[in-house]
C-alpha cells in the first residue's frame, strides 16, 4: 500500500482544552411522569446532554415550572413515553402500543425527524401530538408532511478518531480523509481485507450525514457497496452508535464530534470514547476548536445543530418563547452550550431554514 498521509505527533486527552468541564453529569430521560404539558423532544445523539441540561435549567422555565423535556436517543430499541396521559394516542405505525405515547425511542437526527413529522400528521390526518420538537445535527430541508423549521443554537467541531495504537496515521488533510472515505486503494489498500476501514454511524443518524457531505458521499452509494472498505452502520452485529469508540479497532477511522469527546472523557457525560484519539486535520489540534469561540474559526470543520419544530408554532408561545430569536430561552444558555463544549451559535434562534410541508 502506497499512502501519502503525513503523520504527525500524537494527540493526547490530557492535552485538550476541558473547557470549563467536568461540573456533574446531564440528566437523561424526564422522570416517568412527565406532565402532559411538556414540550417533548427526540432526536440527535450529538445534542441530547446539552439539550437534556437546557430543558433542566431554570433558565429555560417559565412561571418556575419546566416547558422542556428531552429524551434521549439510546439505548437503542428501548421504549419511551413522553407523554403518557394522552391514552391510546400512540399507534402501531410508529412502533408503539397505544399506550398513551409509549414509543420505540428515537434514535439519531433523522427518527427524531419522523416521530415529530408522525406527531404532527399521519396520512394526510392529524399527528398524535406527542412529540413537539426534535433534536438535529444535520440539516435537512427535504419536503415533509408539515412544514418544520430548523433553529440553530449551537456551533459543533466534528473530527476523525482512531485508537491509540492505529495503524492509521494521527495527522492527515481533508483530502486524504476524503480519499480514505472513496476506498482510494493508494489509502486503503485493496480488498477483502482493506489496511485502513473507515466507519460511519447508524442509519439516520445526523453525524453520519453530515460527514457524508463532508467526505463527499452519498448515502445511497454506501448502502449500495460502492465504497467496499466502509463499516456501514454496523459491525460485528452491534450498531456503531455515533460518538462511540468502543468498536473502533486498529484498522479504524469514525467520525466524533469534539465536544462530545471532551465531556466524554471529562466525566461531564458517559464516556464510551474506549481507547480513541482526536485526530489533527489539516494541520490543526482539536483543541483549537474553542467553545468560548462563537465562530471557531480555526477548526475546519464544524456544523450547526438545531432544534425542529412545526413551521407554524414559530410565533407561538412557549415554542417562540424557548427556541425563536437570540433572546429566546435556549439561546440565553450560553454557560450551559459552552460548558458541554459547544460554541455558542452566532444565528442562534434564527428561523431561516424551513423544510416546505402541506400545512
């Protein structure tokens, strides 16, 4: 195998910035008897602590009571019910019981997508009304069955990990990451058994997409086998959750966000980083994405996550109240998005990017 990656000097955790980390760990799921008026959100792995203690804060209560709930999106396959005193609203087309909104749980960017868009419309008919918002790491303007809207509230660096004895070098430009994602033979080596196989997360999962564009692949070609040396989503018969290392060996390369690494390995959230490293990219050390940076300007590749709700509850209170506009309730938890290692998002509350829908 013929390879032009430099490599470089290793990155340890030690020596990234913690960024004010490691003060407790973010809730997980509301209690079991969430009240009815909870805006019930899904959704994105990549924003679900951070979200988890945002709707936690007092900050983001109203008249001292909590508008927000976030569930998480694992363990995957588990059941949640955000809403369980709207008896029989949950059907069987989303997996659940008709149990009030007892639910397969969500997993990833784009099942919390489509529990929102089947809580608001099914078939033409009204949604079930148990799930007001989601979580998302990828932005997707595709036509649903109601218009949603995308707001943005937080700025992620997302980079490349491998294992602390990879055989993969530790420094490599974009370029050649992109090489190794397109199965380039002078990377990757030739198959069956490919030197380097680079990983993506499970279906639906925001980071995935993400850092498909990003690579310069399409979903659709990966799940037709055009990029053979990929791990697809799977491996070993375990789903490859995003923002795990824990099936990462010394062949392998997968995508991390930066601030999930930190608050893994800082005890801020559960760490599941197993034996990766943050690799440097074009030159630049992961710790130069800075959260009390709005713009993080020189990490070369960050992305917005948002919060989704329904296109016409943009002017309606509480959705306006916690999501709409720099002064909203969420966009206000500057501490909170930086203490999770996010930077704040200069566009934070902006209602711009709208998904066209029926209604």
């Amino acid at each position: 195998m013929r390879t032009t990656i430099r490599l470089a000097a290793p990155v340890l955790a030690a020596g990234l910035v913690a960024a004010g980390l490691g003060v407790g760990t973010a809730q997980a799921d509301p209690p079991a008897a969430a009240p009815t008026s909870y805006l019930a959100g899904v959704g994105s792995d990549t924003s679900q602590d951070v979200m988890n203690a945002i709707a936690n804060s007092s900050g983001t209560f109203i008249n001292n009571q909590q508008v927000l709930g976030s569930w998480d999106a694992t363990p995957p396959g588990s059941s949640i019910n955000p809403h369980p005193n709207l008896t029989g609203a949950r059907a069987s087309y989303a997996g659940g019981t008709g149990t009030g909104c007892a639910q397969t749980r969500p997993n990833g960017s784009g099942a919390g997508r489509t529990n929102l868009e089947l809580s608001l419309a099914f078939n033409g008919n009204a949604g079930d009304g148990c799930i007001q918002w989601s979580r998302s790491s990828a932005l997707n303007l595709a036509a649903a069955p109601v218009s949603i809207t995308y707001i943005p509230f937080a700025i992620d660096g997302v980079d490349f990990a491998i294992t602390n004895t990879s055989v993969v070098p530790r420094s490599v430009n974009l370029s050649d990451l992109q090489a190794i994602y397109h199965c380039d033979p002078n990377f990757v080596g030739t198959g069956p058994n490919f030197a380097i196989t680079p990983m993506l997360p499970q279906a639906g999962s925001g980071t995935r997409s993400f850092w498909e564009t990003t690579m310069g692949i399409t979903d659709a070609d990966v799940n037709n086998g055009v990029y053979p040396c990929i791990i697809n989503g799977t491996k070993n018969g375990q789903v490859i959750e995003e923002h795990s290392g824990t099936l990462v060996d010394d062949k392998s390369i997968v995508p991390f966000s930066i601030p999930k690494y930190l608050t893994e390995i800082y005890g801020t959230i559960a760490d599941v980083h197993g034996r990766t490293l943050l690799g440097v990219l074009n030159g630049v050390y992961p710790s130069l994405f800075n959260a009390g940076n709005a713009a993080s300007t020189q990490w070369p590749v960050t992305r917005e996550l948002f919060n989704v709700i329904r296109t016409s509850q943009v002017g309606t209170a509480p959705f306006s109240t916690e999501f709409v506009g720099s002064n909203s309730l969420v966009c206000q938890q500057t501490a909170i998005i930086q203490r999770f290692g996010f930077a704040v998002d200069p566009n934070c509350g902006s209602t711009t990017n709208v998904a066209p829908g029926a209604a």
